[in-house]
C-alpha cells in the first residue's frame, strides 16, 4: 500500500466545507477562481509532491549540504523541484497576474504549502522566494520587480530573508549591518548574517536576498532600520552578472531540516558587496511586519504538515502491527495477536495526533481566510479581518509547532522501539519539526505579542471579534443535541479566558509589564487550547448537518463521524488542561523574576 501523508479529503472538507474557499470570487481580485480551478492547484502540488518530494524524504536528508571552496552543494532533486514549482506556477501561486502569479488566495497557497511540507519539509526552498518575491513587489520600484520577481517565481533564482545576526539573535533593534551610500543610488553592504535558510546553493542559479541594515548615520533601535535587495550575482550593466561579495561563511549542520542550509554570510569582505534599498529608509522592520503574518502561517503550516505526515505513518503502523491481545482476552495465550491499534492506549496516542493536526490545519485556513479578506476586502469588513488575524497570529504559528512536536512524539511513542530507528520516517520527522516553535519569532515572543499586545490593542477590539465569532459557532452547535454539551463547554472555556486576562490586566495599569509578561507563554497555551476547541466545534457543525442533510454513506459517512469523534476527545482529554493553567495565571505568588534578594538559578 503506498504511503499516506496527508487526507485530500480532510482538506476539501476545510477548504470547501467548513470555510467555503471558492466564496472568496466575490471580492474581484479573487474572482478568477472557482472551485476548480482551486483543485487543479492543489492537484498540482500534489503531483508534484508525490514524484519529486516524497520519494526523496530520507535521501535529501541523509546527503545534507556541503560547502566547499565557498560553494555550497545540495540534492540534485532540489533544481527539478524548484523547476517543476515554478513551470506549475506554484511559486507564484499568490501572486497578481501583473507580477505573473495566479492570483489565488492564500488560503489556496497555505493549502499547497501544506502538501508539499507534509511530502518533504526538506524541500523548504519555494516558500523562501514567495516571500522574499513579495517582499520586492510590494515595495519596490518597477525597475528592481522586472529584474528580480519574474527569475525568481520561475524556479530559476533563490529569495531569502536575511535578518538575523550573531550579536543581535530575535532583538533585531541591534542589527549592525551597514548600508553606504553611492553616487549611482545603491549601497554597499557590510555585515554578517547567520542563520539563512537556502542562503546559498547550487540548485538555483543566483540567492536574492532581502536583508535587513542600517544607513550610516540611522537612527539607533529598530527605526534605523531600512531593507535591501542583495543578490549573490549582481547585473554588471552589460546584460551579465558579476560576483557580489557575498561570502558563504559557514553552513550550519542541523538536528533536523537538513536538506536546506543554514548559512552563515559575510558580506563587504572585499569591500565590494552592493544592494540596493527596497522602498523608503528606516522602513525595513515595517515591511518585514507587514509580510510576517503570511510567514508565520507557513511556519504553522510547516509545523501541521509535518505532525500530519508522522500521524499517518503511526497510524499506518498501528493498523499493520499485532502485538499481545485485548485487555479483556490478556489470559487467552491461544487467540491471535491483535493489531496494536485495538489497545487503548494506543488509540489514545492516536486520537491525540488526529486531534492536534486537524484543529491545526483548520486554524491555519481560518487564519489564511482572514488574510484574504484583509487583502481583497474594503471599510470595515477589511479592518476587523486584519484585527482579527492579527490577534490569532501568534496562536496560528505556535499551536502546531508547540502541540506538533508533542505529536510527532506521539507518533514515535506509536512505534514503540522501531519509532527510534531510521527504518521508519518518524525519527526524522521528530528532528525536522522541531525548528518550527523557533522559527520567525519563538513561542516566548508569540506569547508576549499576544498578552502584551494583541489583547489590549485597539481598545480589546481583537478579542471582541473573536468572541463574537465563538458565540456565532456556540449558538449553531447548541441546535444539535448531541453537540450542545460542548457548545456549553466552549462558553465556559471563554469566560474562564476573559477572567484570566482580568486578573493579569493591573500589572499592566500598574506599568509592571515583567509581572504582567511572567507567565505569558502560559496564557498564550490556555488561549490556543481554546481557540482550536471553537476550530473543532465548527468542523463538528459541518459534519453533523452533512450528515443530517446528505445521508452519507461508507467512507463518507466513517469521514463525519470521525470528525465528532475527535472533537469529542479534544474536548474529553484537552480542554481540561485549561483549568490548570488558569490556576497558575491567577497565582499571587511569582516564582520566575529576578531579585536581588535571591538568584535561584
């Protein structure tokens, strides 16, 4: 039987059932689209997937890159990869027609992310140059778009972001790359930047990077910060390139993710590294927000796809695998095995992953939704979308990259011994996803952006919103009897959150914002935990009026009642943790902030 590693259709009930993503023709800049032409999309990435990327998952981990004599090697599938993305469109699937894109919605594109990160997350090279791409059409000049963007979303060259430092790490307000000025309009860039994801390889014939650096003379602090197009070959004015002095350093050797390097970067070695500014000056962290939350969706959906990948080969495994018997026929030497998936415990792991996995995913489209309408929308429908993504950003990066490496733990627990050996892919998933509650941004700065500013913003209209749309969910699933219990565990889970945050709200009026922030990653897994609970209550009212309304049959109608099932666990064996973080949250006593009195550590 061929590997599974994700559910096509668990993915159209999301996309078509439960958030209706071909309803987005009705704004115009989506209107080109349909339902099929949405599944042709996602049809494509998973061509793709299953003959370039799957099939190559242990390989292009075991061969990870190399640098040597300043160049850096990597699997050779990864240039029929980048090629075959960008002959699909699929680099440039949210692009404008203008800039040669399809113009879909970034529901569409998180959907096509999804697939491929779930066949090989090793592969993690075209999302890199979507952003940087988009990066380049939203602030640049129309000369900097026709050099850079169409090279770019054909497969041909390699975007990065390049921001991170070795003195500075997340605390990009001590970034000290600099920017000289030229008499031509461009800069020459001096600096070392570590960490660079796809920052230099074989497989794409130029690295564009979007790098941030000060302008000599800048003000100090992140408002002295501006952003550069710096490529690895620069155009030499003659119709060529030449060299642009960006040295490949060093690459960093991973505990997981190892088909994409991580490279350390030095430029202005010779004195010789230009870039040129992309927009204004001082504007570069702006720009760089404005396109994170589309970054942090990719690292959410990174994160989903590969838990989801390790769920299926568990399941897969427990489904194959006999071991012992029923609990209940323990004494019945004689009977046959049974196959692990019959063991409670087992199902429990299970069900534990499904649930994880699938309220992710369902997240992360809600969260793409409301991007799209941020986008494409106008007035007030634009501004409570923005509002309300902005307040489900932190949520929507780090619940699957916390709660899917506890999944993909799980799925190693599944195998039992065979789970930690390289016979199975699991072992390898577990190191791939790891780097996902660190990457843009860690789960500590989630929970500050959360708590410290996404719930007080704008007077608390953000939690507003998303109350209003819970109690939209509650009232629809309080018609159905069987899921009014959990429609009423959802209300009590809200005001259990709206009392937290009451409690903590004077640290802030008191200006101790360390007091305020102690426990804030602790708050930013109470809200998650609730936030996925309403993701799963609205899948159930989709399900359950399918099943009331389109009398499914076999696979179809297993499909719905699978979905009330796991809702039911996730709010049996999730949802409680609640009540002990809520605890923590409202304790007087603080046990984390220094004093000079006592230095515990």
């Amino acid at each position: 039987m061929a590997p599974t590693y994700f559910s096509k259709r668990n993915l159209h009930f999301l996309l078509h059932e439960v958030f209706r993503a071909e309803e987005l023709a009705r704004y115009p800049y989506f209107s080109a689209h349909d339902r099929e032409t949405i599944n042709l999309a996602l049809d494509s990435a998973t061509y793709i997937a299953d003959t370039l990327m799957y099939p190559y998952l242990k390989d292009v981990d075991r061969n990870q890159p190399e640098l040597k004599n300043g160049q850096v090697t990597v699997h050779p599938k990864i240039r029929e990869f980048l090629k075959a993305m960008g002959d699909a469109g699929l680099i440039g699937a949210g692009f404008s027609f203008d800039h040669g894109g399809q113009q879909l919605p970034e529901m569409v594109s998180s959907a096509i992310t999804f697939i491929l990160m779930a066949a090989n997350n090793g592969m993690m090279y075209a999302g890199l140059t979507s952003g940087a791409a988009h990066l380049i059409t939203s602030f640049g000049s129309p000369a900097l778009i026709d050099s850079y963007v169409p090279n770019m979303l054909d497969g041909t060259w390699q975007g990065t972001m390049a921001l991170t430092e070795p003195q500075a790490g997340s605390s990009l307000s001590d970034v000290t790359t600099s920017a000289t000025p030229l008499p031509d309009g461009s800069y020459k860039i001096s600096g070392q930047k570590v960490f660079i994801s796809a920052g230099d390889h074989d497989a794409a014939d130029n690295i564009i990077h979007l790098m941030l650096a000060r302008i000599d003379g800048a003000p100090s602090g992140t408002k002295g910060i501006s952003l550069f197009v710096v490529p690895k070959h620069r155009p030499d004015g003659q119709g060529g390139f030449v060299d642009n002095d960006v040295q490949s350093t060093g690459v960093y050797h991973k505990l997981g993710q190892k088909g994409v390097p991580a490279m350390h970067l030095t430029m202005g070695s010779n004195d010789n590294t230009i870039g040129y500014l992309l927009g204004e000056p001082h504007q570069g962290l702006r720009y760089m927000f404005q396109m994170m939350n589309e970054a942090r969706i990719g690292v959410g959906m990174t994160a989903a796809a590969i838990a989801t990948a390790a769920y299926y080969a568990a399941l897969q495994y427990a489904r194959e695998r006999p071991q012992s018997r029923r609990l209940n026929e323990k004494n019945r030497l004689d009977a046959p095995q049974t196959p692990i998936i019959n063991h409670p415990d087992v199902r429990r792991m299970l069900l534990f992953q499904k649930s994880v996995t699938e309220g992710s995913l369902s997240l992360l489209l809600e969260a793409a939704r409301l991007y799209d309408i941020s986008e494409a929308a106008e007035g007030q429908e634009k501004e409570d979308a923005f509002l309300l993504l902005d307040l489900l950003m932190p949520v929507a990066k780090s619940f699957p990259s916390e709660m899917g490496v506890q999944s993909v733990s799980q799925s190693l627990q599944t195998f039992g011994g065979y789970g930690f050996t390289e016979d199975f892919p699991v072992e390898q998933l577990y190191r791939d996803i790891r780097i996902t509650p660190i990457y843009e941004g860690t789960t500590g700065i989630q929970a500050q952006d959360l708590l410290g500013r996404k719930i007080t913003q704008k007077g608390g209209k953000g939690p507003q919103l998303l109350f209003a749309e819970m109690s939209k969910t509650i009232r629809e699933a309080s018609t159905h009897d069987e899921l009014k219990p959990y429609a009423q565990q959802l209300g009590t889970e809200l005001k259990r959150t709206q009392d937290v945050v009451e409690s903590l709200m004077p640290h802030a009026l008191n200006g101790d914002t360390e007091r305020y922030l102690a426990d804030a990653t602790l708050f930013l897994e109470l809200f998650g935990i609730v936030v996925v609970a309403w993701q799963w209550l609205k899948q159930s009212v989709v399900a359950k009026q399918a099943m009331l309304t389109q009398n499914p049959q076999g696979d179809e109608l297993a499909f719905y009642e699978g979905k009330l099932h796991t809702m039911k666990f996730y709010f049996h064996y999730e949802v409680p943790k609640t009540l002990g973080l809520a605890v923590r949250l409202k304790d007087p006593e603080v046990l984390t902030i220094v004093t000079e009195k006592e230095l515990a550590l």
